[in-house]
C-alpha cells in the first residue's frame, strides 16, 4: 500500500482521487447513473459497489448520492448538535495504542485521576451552560474498574440533570477481562448506576490486520461488535465510528462499513455514524502512518459511509479533525449532525488538532450552510425550546425502541411516541 521516503521516513499514499472528467462518460458514467438512481430508490449498495464509488465517482456525484439519502432519512431542512463536555477522569491506560497521544501509563509523572470535587465542578459548569451529555471516556487504567464508573455515573445522576454517554467498548472489555465476569453484567451495572448511552470510540478500523499494526493490545473486532451488541440487548443505544487514513487498505474501509451495517441489520441499536482521519502529529508511533488525508478524500469517505450504511438514521460530522469550515461542507455530503460544542476536549487536542467552537458559532455555520440550528439529547431528539414539534426519544427508555432490546421495553417506548 505504502512506500517510503528516505527524507522523512513516512509512509506515502499511493491511491489518488479520480478526475472529474474520467467519470462522465462511457461505462463508467453508466454504472454511476445506474447506482445513483438505484440509491435515490432506496436501493442497498453492495461492498463492491462501494469500491466501484470509491475508486470512481467525482465528488458531485458522490456528494448528490449522499445528500438523496439524508433527505430520505431526515427530510427537514436542520442540522442538530448537542451542547456537552468531554471530561476524561483519567488518563492513564496500558494499551499503548501507537496513534494516541493522550494517555500516560501507570507511575508517569502526567498521569492522572480526577478527584470526584473536580469531575463534580466541571460537571456543574456544563450543565449552567445548558450542557445534556457527559462524553465521560478514560485509558485502560488497571485499577479504574467498573465499581468506580458505577459509582461515578450514579453521583453525577444524583446530582445533576445530565446523560452520562460513557466509556467505549474497549473500556468495557477492559472491565470485564480484569474483573473475570461476563460482558453483560458490567454492562447491567452501568446502566443501573444510571448510563443513558454508549459512544462508539474505540473501532478505529474493525480488520483485525489493522489492529494487529496499529493497536494490538487493544480490543479485537468480534469483541468490539459483541460489546455494542450486547449493550443493544441491554435496551441501551450507542453510536458508530471510524477512524481512517492510518495503514488500512480502501477494501478495509468498507469493511468496518460492513460490519457495523450488519450489526445495526441484527439490533437497531446505533443512533450515528462519525469518522475522522488519523491525526498522526506527535503520537508515539507517527513514523507508521502517512500524512494526514486530504479534505476531499474525507468528504468521499463519509459521503460513502451515508451512501452503504442505508441502516443508520445519522451522520455526524467532526469539526474538532476536520476544521470548522469541512465540517460545514460536510453538511452537503451527507451529514445532519454537527457534533458536540465539546466545553472540554482532550484526546484529539493532545494530537495538536483542536477546533472547540462556541455555541453561536456553531449556529452560524449551520446557517450559513442553509439549515435550521437545533439542539438535541444523546438520543437525537430534537430538544431545542425554538423547536415546536414533539421532543422523540426524550431519554434512553423511549429510545430503547430497536430490535435489540426486550420486546416490553419496545412497545412502551413505541407507545409513548407522539404521533402526527
């Protein structure tokens, strides 16, 4: 995939993006029209599709495919976001992972964990700014189990008015595989300290070659699917990710699509899909990875993630990799969400890629672009008070309404839904 170069010692990407031109005439325009139309009716793409559209669709014609299936999916002319804090209680983590550039291990004079007075100050300041969601992740830290999450969400639900979207799947793998129990049960804990939903950190790219270069201490592919699966099964809902543009081939990108379409085929229980490049700046094995990816090359994968992943309701953009003003592009290539105003980040800032934008801001951009601003819930309920609709899902029992969660949690959740 890659080669070297003796000045710089860093991978270079050997696939280019088609010309425009290439893809108006002869067969080629043909089978784009085809599958544009098969799309615009609803159609499912199949992975060789998707590598056809990788490989040889321009960017308009990507970008019109994409936006046809948002329109299908969320017909009214808004963008939602959501006003939340990521808060990490603790960084230190003996995964290792060669592209992180957060975590310290054990003993090393940064690390840290937070005191509950200093996670409850910063809580408190989230919340006087109208904040909903907690992104509440921390590292693989050997003695940070289960018990202290339960007992940290269950404090911070006590005393505040906030969801708890915590801990990714790998944290939770992490749990169970120390504390020798089933991946269930910890999941049953959480959510009876009170998690309201789960984020989808830590896919990076679900090949286990991939993993293998990249992270290999960390978790595998099937126990990264079997954690959301069972976290559907528990009547909980969480999102979808990809992190690109590292070592992954493009057939691996539709790979991990693949998988998490299948996955949401079997349960319904993801609400979003986000993907971002690699930012490989100063994390412990940068000589691995090439140059970050180009902004079109970002618009063409996610615009194909909105084409393939026909089961997902959501895409949500990433300003904080990709700068303010693609994110606002991206809002023609498929995306109808804006993301977090994240009042705190630092996983991806430690890379040296920080863009946190201000409320107003964020309204700005979305309006600029031609859609109508709105706040949401974790659960992508509309829960702006300019909004004069029905808020739906209010909170994670009315959003427990997917395959995956038992059948009398569904029909309560469905019958509390307003109708028309």
């Amino acid at each position: 995939m890659a080669q070297t170069l003796a000045n710089t010692e860093r991978p270079v990407r050997e696939w280019l993006a088609p010309l425009a031109a290439q893809a108006q005439t002869g067969s080629t325009r043909e089978e784009l029209d085809r599958l544009e139309r098969h799309v615009a009716a609803g159609g499912r793409i199949t992975q060789e599709e998707a590598l056809f559209l990788h490989a040889k669709a321009d960017l308009l014609t990507l970008g019109r495919m994409a936006t046809s299936v948002r329109l299908r999916k969320n017909p009214d002319a808004r963008v939602t976001y959501i006003v939340d804090r990521n808060l990490n209680p603790t960084n230190v983590c003996i995964t290792d992972c060669g592209f992180c550039a957060f975590y310290r291990t054990p003993g090393h004079r940064e690390a840290y964990v937070l005191s509950r007075d200093e996670i409850y100050k910063k809580v408190e300041d989230t919340v006087k700014l109208g904040g909903k969601q907690l992104l509440m992740q921390g590292g693989h830290h050997p003695n940070v189990l289960s018990d202290f999450w339960c007992e940290l969400i269950s404090d911070i639900n006590a005393r505040f008015d906030i969801n708890c979207h915590a801990l990714s799947a790998p944290e939770i793998e992490h749990f169970a595989r120390y504390e020798k129990r089933p991946i269930a049960d910890v999941i049953a804990d959480l959510k009876e300290a009170g998690m309201g939903s789960v984020p989808g950190a830590g896919a990076e790219i679900l090949v286990e070659r991939v993993r293998e270069i990249i992270a290999p201490k960390k978790t595998t592919t099937d126990d990264w699917l079997e954690v959301h699966r069972q976290v559907h099964k528990a009547g909980l809902r969480s999102s979808a990710t990809m992190m690109f543009g590292n070592v992954e081939t493009i057939p691996e990108r539709i790979e991990h699509m693949l998988r998490l379409r299948d996955l949401q085929d079997e349960t319904g229980g993801f609400t979003a899909f986000a993907s971002w490049n690699t930012q490989p700046e100063g994390v412990p094995q940068e000589h691995l990875f090439p140059r970050t990816t180009t902004p079109a090359e970002y618009l063409r994968v996610q615009s194909i993630a909105r084409i393939f992943l026909d089961n997902f309701d959501h895409m949500q953009t990433s300003y904080v990799t990709q700068g303010t003003k693609l994110a606002q592009v991206s809002l023609a290539f498929g995306c109808d969400d804006f993301g977090g105003t994240m009042l705190e980040e630092n996983v991806v800032s430690a890379a040296g890629c920080a863009n946190l934008e201000s409320i107003q801001h964020i309204e700005s951009l979305i309006r600029n672009a031609g859609y109508e601003p709105l706040q949401r819930n974790s659960w992508y309920g509309v829960s702006d008070e300019r909004f004069d609709g029905e808020t739906w899902p209010r909170n994670r029992e009315e959003a427990a309404h997917h395959i995956g969660a038992p059948e009398t949690m569904r029909a309560a959740a469905l019958a509390s839904r307003p109708t028309a």
